[in-house]
C-alpha cells in the first residue's frame, strides 16, 4: 500500500531512453480523449506531438535509439496487447480456485501462465476485492501501468488530479467514476512502481453463475481491474 518517502529517482532506471521516448509517444498518443479531470488542471504542450518528435529524432541520431524497435514495442501495446489479457486472468480465476490461489500468491507466475509477461508485468501483484475490501491502484509519482495485462494507460490514469484524489479522497473519486462504496467497506489504495504493479481482481457479478471462461472474460473490463469500477452483468436483453 501507500509508502511515504519513495525516493523519485528510483523510478528512473538506468538504460531507459527507450522506455522514455516511447513512454513519451504514449503519453501524446491519447491527447484528444483526455478524460474531464485533467481539464483546467494540466496545461498541454502547445505542440506536444511536435516535442516529442524532436525528441526522438534527437535519440535515433545519437545512436540510443532503434526507431523500427520503438515502432515494433508500440505496434505491440496498441494493437496486440490491451485489458483483454488481464480479463483472461481475472476470468481463469473466477472458474478455477486453485489458479486464483496462485495468481493471490505470485501474480507474476500466474499471469505468465496463461503467456503473459515482459515489460511492466514483471513483478506483479493481484489483489483482490470483497464485499468487504475495495482495492484502487494508481501511481503517485507517475504512470506506472501493469501493459502486460491492461495495455496502455487511460489519460486520467496519468492526470495529476486522479493521483492525488486517489489518496486524498478515493471514496469521493470513486463517485465520480460511478461507483458508490458502502461505509463498511474499506479502500484500499495501491501506489505502482516501475517495480511493482498491480491488478485488482474484481468480485464476480451476481448472475454470472451459469457463464464459461470466454463469457466472463468478456464482461471484464479496464477500469474494473484498475479499481474504479464493479464488474457488471449487462442489462436483459428487451424482447419487444
Ligand atoms: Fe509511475
């Protein structure tokens, strides 16, 4: 859970140009969905498509850069990893206790299991919600993301506001996400890191008994497993 006193710096490994240029490209890449809360808060570079432009030609004419493997590590996040691995891995472990076992026990392990790992999933951490515990993650410092499982990051992930509301007031940023939490009920708010990153294991729907493996991965979405929704049964089909 929440650390006081994280040294800023050990985010920042040693030998991440790459990660940076394209974490850079990343974070421009969804300028145009910004969510509401980063509206009147942030200011957006006049031309932040054109920064980061420079920016990288500035890395590929030193040499730190490949630019068809930065094209190949973006073509992979946007278009062949996204939340559907995450909710394979929620969904496995709905079906089969003895994989939620471990997934609760060595996320990381679990999740390679099912052929998912590599960057940003390497130490992973499931943690899972109750009628009686409600689990939120952000990342305080930054934008640290479990890509493995989720893909990339919504903008409000990454908007100062949602990072510190989320530990100043993450009952009152629920509700303006839609999702009302009783009193009983406690929040639990996990800080990433560029080591440590996690995924909430949503409860499964009431209703949702008679579903297989493929129906209930499907009903799983981001923001459930980010912590800032409930994992729902769509609406009965009206039969007019
Ligand atoms: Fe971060």
């Amino acid at each position: 859970m929440l650390q006081d006193g994280r040294d800023a710096r050990a985010t920042i490994q040693a030998g991440s140009l790459c990660y940076f240029a394209y974490a850079m490209k990343v974070a421009t890449h969804d300028l145009p969905q910004a969510h509401e809360h980063d509206q009147g808060h942030q200011a957006v570079p006049s031309d932040p498509s054109l920064r980061v432009k420079a920016l990288e030609s500035l890395l590929v004419e030193k040499g730190l850069v490949d630019p068809a493997a930065l094209d190949a590590l973006i073509d992979a996040y946007e278009n062949k990893i996204g939340p559907r691995n995450g909710a394979r891995v929620v969904a496995r472990s709905w079906v089969d206790p003895a994989y939620k076992e471990r997934l609760l026990t060595d996320a990381t392990k679990a999740i390679e299991e099912l052929g998912y790992g590599g960057r940003g999933g390497q130490h992973m951490v499931a943690v899972e919600n109750t009628p009686k515990v409600h689990n939120l993650v952000v990342c305080t410092l930054c934008s640290c993301y479990p890509w493995t499982v989720l893909g990339l990051p919504p903008v409000w992930y990454k908007s100062a506001p949602y990072r510190s509301r989320a530990v100043i007031d993450p009952r009152g940023l629920l509700l303006e996400f839609g999702l009302k939490l009783g009193e009983d009920v406690e929040v639990r708010v996990w800080d990433s890191t560029a080591e440590l990153r996690y995924l909430v294991l949503p409860e499964r729907p009431p209703g949702s008994e008679q579903l297989g493996e493929e129906a209930l991965a499907a009903l799983v979405t981001r923001d459930a497993m980010i912590g800032v929704a409930r994992v729902t049964m769509p609406p009965p089909e009206s039969h007019s």
